[in-house]
C-alpha cells in the first residue's frame, strides 16, 4: 500500500466517523454493509493494515472459533475496499445489505406514555429509550420496594446519574453476598440491556409467585443489576448514530469523541491487543486507566462492596461466547480449571433452552487478546473468582442490531447460564469466593 493511499484512507475514515456529529438528524445507514472477510493465512496482517488505515468499523475481530472479521463498509468507498481484498487474495461475503434497514426494522412503535408509568405494562419485547429504562425503574422500584431499591453507581461524563437495581430479600445480615451484573459499556449492544431487564422481572415476579429456586435466590444474595452502565453513548445511539460504541467524552484534539469503557480498567499490559491509543478508533483506551467517569465512578462503588461481592457478569454482544480471565494475557488464572467446568456446564444448560450454540474459554484464547478489560480487573482487583463475560446473541447475521423477536428467547438462555453460577455460590464458602490471584497475592505479601 503506498502512501498516498494510505494517506487517502485516513482522510476517509475520519469524515466516514465524525460525519454525524454536528449533524441534528440521526446518522443513517442507507447502503452501509456488513461484510465477512476471509483472509489468506498470510494476508491477516494485510487486512489488520488495511482496515485500520480506514479507521473502518469492525463489528467482530478473528477468533479461534471463527477466523474472519466482520465490518462495517461505506457505499462511497465500497468499490475501493472490495477492490483492496481482492489484491490482498481476501474472500468476502455481504452478511447485512442494507444496515439501514435493519435499523429501521429495530424500533417498536413507540410505548405510549400512561403505559411507560406502569411497570407491568412496560413491553420486554422490544427496546427502549435511556428514558423509558429509567422511568420505568423508578416505577419499578417503588412498586417493588420491599425487595427492590433503585441505587444510583456512578455518574457519566455529561452528568448523567447511572443506576442499578439491588434487588434482594431484606436480611439483618448485613453482609449478604452480592452478584452484580452490567450490561450495555458498549453502546450499541442493545440486547444486553434488555436482557437485564427482562431478567430483573423474572427475579421478581418468581419471588412473586413463590419459586422457591428465585426465593433462595433472593434472600442469599443481593442482586446488584445495571442495565445501561454507557449512558451517554446509549442515548446517543437513539438521537444520533445507532452504531455508537464509546463514551462521549472529548478525546484529543482531531473531533474525535469517546473512549471504548471495556479498555478503560486497570490491568498489565495498557495498549496490548485489541485496545489501541489513537484517539479516533473503536478501541481507543483512554489516556489513562479509569480516564472516564462513567469507569471510575462505577470502580469506586464496586470497590467498596468488595468483600461482599461473590460473582461479576458483564454482558456484551454478539458471538455468543461464554468468557472468563484473562484477556490481558494467553496465560490462564490460578483458577482457570474451575473456571472452565463451570463455564461448560453453563453452555450445555443455554444450549438445552432454545438449541443455540455458546462456545467457552478465556477472553484471550476464545476472542481475542485484549488488555483494560473489566473482567481482568473484577478479578485480579475485586478479587471475585466467579467472573464472566457473555457475548449474547447472535453470531453474525444481524450482528448488533438483533431483532426485538430475540430478546426473550437471549435472555431466557442466559438465565440458564446463570443459574449454573448462582448454584455453584450456594455450595461455596465466602473464602472460597475469592480469586486464588488474590490469594496467592496475600500470601507473598
């Protein structure tokens, strides 16, 4: 590639990337495509080179599992990208036509109103507006409020409050065993949200009814739940540009906004893998570990429940992986065999539920290497043994933009999962909770 190409390509995929900003409309996608790039065994640094001089938006990156990136291309310079995989011997195939019109086929209509303020009513089977989610869980909350309390974690880089809901048994143990669960750091991952909320209505509503799995549940542990952990770049994604990742704070002085939050954390290896400190890409991790609020509020409120914390799930999507430490490095956790039987037997239980396949492994052997990741960070810093990462649903053919008519049969499936964890922390010590990182850390000490 010479370097006026080179040259070409950036001055492209900058205007590609900053053309909504000062834009009142949302962006739209008329055109765009998803496409699944094949390359050569000895052509993926070509395609790393090529992509990144494009600053083009790449949806899924090459595992073990699957050898292939999924991007997102322009009409404009869709002769010109086609054209570069051909020379570099790249096979291609379209997986989305048209994103615009999937987009359009992602929105409801609107929830009226006088239903929005009625808790029961709010629909699970479709997404909703930063609005919506937050009305509906202070209504929620007040009519739930014996076992449920909205609690305000963190705060964003444009001064909005992040809230989760602690949902639990009320207890004179005030050191009741906590499971927190965060959904939406990227922003555009929509179906995680959902599925915390769904998820948050099952917990109640079997309470309700007298499960006794859920009433265990519930009186064991205290339920930490944060659906839109993003919340700046969640809005954005309704009112400006629905494939917004990162936060919406400044970044460096080229126009370009955000910091990808899942780089943010403090792990070794700042800057290695798929994390990157150019401040105009996907995968910008911020000018230093917790840079932004929304990461380091969040921290700061997680570290104080610390020693009451027995599981950390993050959700995210899509590939559908079952993931857990590390990401920062190849090597494997001291607890990793544990780790392993447990995942595995979480993705046999999704499969049982609706057929649909999860694979499981580290974040570095089954996605990829990626430092500054909150599931790194939940375990070597909060020293919790049970974290996980979900990649939810699907595997490529809506991406990020999965069709409401999924959210329940992808929550319903993860619930299984989780289930698996929840068992596995009623037969554990609180000791036995901690990471044996942690442990073998106390014992040099």
């Amino acid at each position: 590639m010479n370097c006026a190409y080179f040259l070409l390509g950036v001055v492209i995929g900058f205007c590609l990337q900053n053309i909504s900003f000062g834009a009142v409309e949302p962006r739209r996608y008329d055109g765009y495509r998803v496409v699944t790039i094949e390359p050569q065994k000895d052509s993926f640094e070509k395609i790393d080179a090529l992509l990144a001089s494009y600053q083009l938006d790449i949806w899924r990156r090459p595992s073990v599992v699957k050898a292939s990136y999924d991007v997102l291309i322009a009409p404009e310079i869709w002769d010109v990208m086609t054209t570069a995989f051909d020379k570099a011997g790249a096979k291609y195939v379209i997986t989305i036509g048209n994103v615009q019109q999937l987009i359009e086929k992602e929105r409801f209509r609107r929830t009226p109103r006088r239903v929005r303020r009625q808790p029961r009513r709010f629909s699970l089977h479709r997404y909703h507006t930063l609005d919506e989610i937050r009305r509906w869980m202070y209504h929620f909350s007040r009519a739930n409020r014996d076992i449920v309390k909205r609690v305000q974690v963190g705060i964003s880089y444009q001064g909005r409050r992040i809230f989760a809901l602690k949902i639990g048994v009320p207890s004179a143990n005030v050191t009741k065993r906590i499971i927190w669960q965060d959904a939406c750091i990227h922003a555009r991952e929509w179906v995680t949200g959902a599925t915390l909320i769904w998820l948050s209505r099952k917990l109640v509503k079997g309470y309700r009814e007298g499960n006794s799995d859920i009433d265990r549940y519930l009186t064991e542990f205290d339920w930490y739940i944060l659906p839109i952990w993003n919340v700046d770049g969640y809005l954005y994604t309704w009112t400006k540009d629905r494939m917004w990742r990162k936060s919406r704070s400044e970044a460096g002085s080229y126009g370009c906004y955000g910091v990808d939050l899942n780089r943010n954390f403090e792990t070794p290896n700042r800057g290695a893998g798929t994390a990157s400190d150019n401040p105009c890409s996907e995968v910008y991790h911020g000018p230093k570990a917790f840079s932004e609020l929304e990461s380091s509020s969040v921290q700061k409120f997680m570290l104080k429940k610390r020693s009451h914390l027995a599981a950390v799930m993050t959700l995210h999507s899509y590939a559908q992986y079952w993931l857990y430490p590390y990401g920062y490095t190849s090597e494997h956790s001291p607890d990793n065999d544990e780790l392993e039987r447990i995942s595995s037997e979480a993705v046999k239980a999704m499969h049982k539920k609706h057929n649909a396949v999860y694979k499981h492994g580290t974040v570095s052997d089954i996605a990829y290497q990626v430092s500054g990741g909150s599931i790194d960070w939940s375990y070597r810093e909060l020293c919790v043994k049970y974290t996980f990462g979900v990649e939810l649903r699907d595997t490529g053919k809506h991406g990020f933009l999965l069709p409401p008519r999924y959210i329940i049969p992808t929550a319903e499936e993860y619930y299984e999962g989780l289930e698996v964890v929840v068992r596995q922390l009623l037969q554990e010590s609180r000791e036995n909770e901690r990471s044996s990182f942690c442990t073998q850390r106390r014992g040099r000490a």
